[in-house]
C-alpha cells in the first residue's frame, strides 16, 4: 500500500529575544537554555522516523535545533 507523504515542522528553539516578544528576523541569536533543552526533547521523539530530508534557515539556531 502507497502512503501519502508526511512533512514535519519543527520551529527553533527559545532565544532571549523570543522570551522577550522581540522579533529576531535575521538576527542570528544563540538558543538559551530552554531552547537547547526543548531541541533536545523533540530530537528524543524523533528517532524511530526515517527522513529523506532536512531543510532548515541558515541561521544557528536552525540549525542547532535541527542538529
């Protein structure tokens, strides 16, 4: 049986600025504590699935949340 595709989204973890209501845009804030934690429990349901890709911002803490 084919089944349908599934796409997930994961969306970056906590920075200060995003604690703070301050829009980050472009601005290549570090995760805080929380935010790396967080990353840390999404990566922990996450192992049984097989991707076939990744896409993320270029930005660190994209990447550190997707990492």
């Amino acid at each position: 049986m084919n089944r349908l595709p599934q796409i997930w989204l994961v969306r970056h973890g906590e920075t200060a600025w995003s604690v703070s209501r301050q829009h980050t845009g472009r601005t290549d804030i570090s995760l805080t504590e929380a935010g790396e934690a967080a990353a840390k429990r999404i990566a922990e349901r996450l192992p049984s699935l097989d991707f076939t890709a990744v896409w993320s911002s270029p930005s660190i803490r994209a990447r550190r949340t997707g990492n």
